[in-house]
C-alpha cells in the first residue's frame, strides 16, 4: 500500500482557547481554522505533563513521564529510544523535524531522518567525564527572567531568540519542500518515499513579544484575567503574580496583546508551509494534517502566568487531526492525551504499533464509529516540580483529581459543575466513591 504523507504542526505553549475554531472571537488565526473545518476537533485533549521537555518527550514515547523517565525539565529519552519518528522510519518513512524538539540529551536525533533548526543542545550533565557535576548558578542579572519580569518588558520587540529560532525553522522547512518535491536541477525519485514532516514553532513561549502592527490590534481588544479568585492551596498560590501590587492591569494588557500576536504570526508562518506544499504540486487533502501544543498557558488566569499547573489553561492542549477523504469533520469531547498520537499514527499508517506504550488510538474516535464509546475516558499528566516533588492528576470525564506530593495534599475539580476550577470538592461527601477510585488508581501509578 501506498502510505500518506503527514505534517505535524506543533506550537509551544498554545491555549487551548485562543484559537478562532476554539470560539475565540479576538484571535486571527484563518490557516488553523481553515484546517480545522474539515478535521476531526478534539475538544478534551491533555497534555501528560505541563512542562516542555517531558511533555514533547511523553509525546514522542507514546508512553507517560514515570515509564519513559521524563519527569522534570532536563530529563531526556536514553538514546536510541523508541520514538513515533523512529519506528516510522523502520517501515519506509523519511522522518524530518523542523524546529523545536527540546532534546537535552547525547541523542539528538531520536529517530528523526533529518533534523533541521537550530534546537540542539546537549545538557552538560549527559556528557560530563564525573557524575558528580554541579550546575552553574545564575549570578545577579543573569538567568531567566521572573515571571513579573516577563509580563513587565512584553510587547513590541526586536526579533529575539523565540522568534529568530521560528524565522530559521520556517525557512529550512520551505527549503526542504522545495528540494524534495521540485528540485528544478534534478529528478530525484525520494518524493516517493512516505514522508513524516513536523514543523515546531517556539512561539507563543515567551519571551511575549510580537510585531507593532499585530501588537496594536490586539492590544485593547484581548480578554484579560486582572481580578482571578485563587483557591486555597500552597503549591497553587506559590506562583501568584498580584495585580495591583507585582504588576498593573496595563502590564497584564500588553503581555496578552504580545502573547496573542505571536499566535497570529505562527499562523500566517504554517499557511506559508501549507502554499509551499499546494506549490510543489501536493494536494493537502491527501495527506494527515495534526496540529497541536506540548501545554497550555496561565496567561494570568487564577494569578498564574506560564504553565506547570494542572488548571485547564496549563494542561488542556489544541488538537486536531485533518484527513478529510477519509474522516469528516466532527468534534470530539471524550478525554484523550498527547501520548494518544503515537498509537494514532501507526493505525493511520498501517504500521503495527510496538509493546509497552501507554498510547491509545484515536482511530475509533476518527471514524465515529461505535467502538468509540467504549473507549477508556481517563487521561494522566504528572511531572515532578522545582522541589522534586512528584504531581499527578487524574481525569475521568468531567472530574479532575490532582495530588501534590510536597505537602501530600488532595484537589477535587467539577468542570461541569464549576468550570472555572475555583471549588475543591476533596471533602464532598458526594463525591466519596469517584475519590475512593481516585486513589486506588494513584496508588497503583505509584504514588
């Protein structure tokens, strides 16, 4: 058989609201949309862990961040692990990557054929001669930039490193279409061959700055979260940014405006890939289109800014999968995960799909066909935080169960009954049997 082609689209840090297809009336986001009217639109899609690194790996591994050792920022897969892109590749498929991947580890590859950007980086712990190597501590000045910090300085910038990084990828992957599918000097038979081709975005990770002319009009038309109830809790207000006091309303204003730009601008970016490809003669229609997030972002929502939470903002992703000769477009609302895709893409490639992952196809889900409602309606994120200290939730249709291993605490959330996940239903007398089920299932994901 013949395989299809397939582009993954992949941005960093993408709420799953800002979106227009989301029912998000301020962004412009007219290529997502247009891809997402005839695609299959999951409405319940989580991350397996609100942190980059171990949820781009858990993504490639098919499996959650305990099983393939990707729990906290620096962890990476061991080298030669196996990868969506790897075991691709073994049946016939060149696996190309542009962007972002967030390796920090010796294997910079991971199964990737090709590799093009400027995203590779090897952790000075994974090639130190002595175990025993203590990292470099950011003196006064240096380092990341604070949370405050970063909403204080967004806005109208020069092209920084986010950006700089997104201009390089955008432009290997036109060279890339360009080679592989005109190459005006040669004819070249590698067009044949099946081909996997992921674009990663860094944007709209922060640093928030965008371009004047988008700056400006969203600047007083975004939605912003000033005056947010926090709920009670020590590792949830531990990373409050108060208004008023920490930064003004203006301040939390443009960080928005910038934030929603830079959305924008990956948007127009993926159209100009979609153009290279119709171009170069492809029907977009014959191949699987997949766009999705490795997290969410707080954008101030309950006082919280970046991600590593387990509200909906951080850990709800994008996600759609477009195939539209095959499946017509509908919305999804049962619960799936990013560790999903791997299972995913091997039945959509007719690849037999390995041992030991924790992925789950969507395929059912696709053909909305009756298989479908049976399906497990549970998805886990976890990661380990700053302290390392273990985090997991668990979600079972609308119940969202969170335990914080610091101080060894629970949290109940309803998002049917109180959607705005201000209300811990932990002591509710009505929920005491999902909460029995709740542990046992945490006590067997070793927690």
């Amino acid at each position: 058989m013949k395989r299809p082609n397939i582009l993954f689209l992949m941005c960093d840090e993408h709420r799953f609201d800002v979106l227009g297809y989301a029912g998000n009336s301020v962004i412009r986001t007219p290529v997502l949309d247009s891809l997402a009217s005839q695609a299959v639109v999951f409405e319940n899609a989580y991350t397996p862990s609100p942190i980059c690194i171990p949820a781009r790996q858990c993504l490639m591994s098919g499996q959650y961040p305990k099983h393939c050792n990707c729990l906290e920022y620096s962890d990476d897969l061991a080298p030669g692990y196996m990868t969506f892109a790897r075991h691709l590749s073994f049946y016939g498929y060149e696996t190309v990557a542009c962007g972002k991947l967030h390796h920090m580890g010796p294997d910079q590859m991971q199964g990737w054929t090709t590799r093009i950007g400027g995203d590779t980086q090897v952790a000075p712990r994974y090639i130190a001669l002595s175990g025993d190597v203590s990292p470099v501590k950011d003196t006064s000045g240096t380092g990341k930039w604070s949370d405050i910090q970063e909403i204080k300085r967004a806005g109208v910038g020069p092209r920084c490193r986010t950006q700089s990084a997104d201009a390089f990828t955008l432009e290997g992957a036109l060279n890339f279409i360009q080679d592989r599918f005109v190459d005006a000097y040669y004819d070249r038979p590698n067009a044949l061959q099946p081909l996997l081709l992921k674009v990663g975005f860094n944007r709209p990770h922060y640093p928030y700055f965008t371009s004047e002319a988008a700056f400006s009009y969203y600047l007083n038309r975004v939605p912003i979260y000033c005056e947010e109830p926090s709920i009670e809790h020590p590792f949830l207000n531990r990373h409050r940014v108060r208004v008023g006091c920490d930064v003004t309303e203006r301040e939390i204003r443009r960080a928005t405006a910038a934030y929603y730009g830079m959305i924008e601008e990956a948007d127009a970016d993926f159209g100009k890939i979609i153009t290279a490809l119709e171009n170069a003669g492809q029907n977009i229609d014959d191949w699987i289109v997949i766009y999705t997030a490795d997290h969410g972002e707080m954008l101030g929502q309950h006082g919280i800014w970046e991600k590593q939470q387990f509200f909906e903002a951080s850990v709800r992703v994008p996600l759609f999968i477009r195939c539209p000769k095959k499946y017509g477009a509908h919305k999804v609302y049962q619960n799936v995960g990013l560790c999903d895709l791997f299972a995913t893409l091997c039945d959509l490639t007719d690849v037999p799909m390995p041992d030991n992952l924790d992925s789950r196809s969507l395929l059912p889900l696709l053909k909305n066909d009756s298989a479908a409602k049976d399906r497990d309606n549970e998805v886990i994120s976890h990661f380990k935080d700053m302290g390392g200290y273990a985090n997991l939730m668990i979600k079972r249709d609308f119940l969202k169960y969170q335990y914080y291993g610091e101080t060894s605490t629970e949290i109940l959330f309803d998002l049917q009954r109180n959607p705005g996940e201000t209300i811990n239903y932990i002591d509710d007398k009505k929920y005491a049997e999902p909460i029995k089920e709740f542990r046992l299932r945490k006590r067997d994901l070793g927690y």
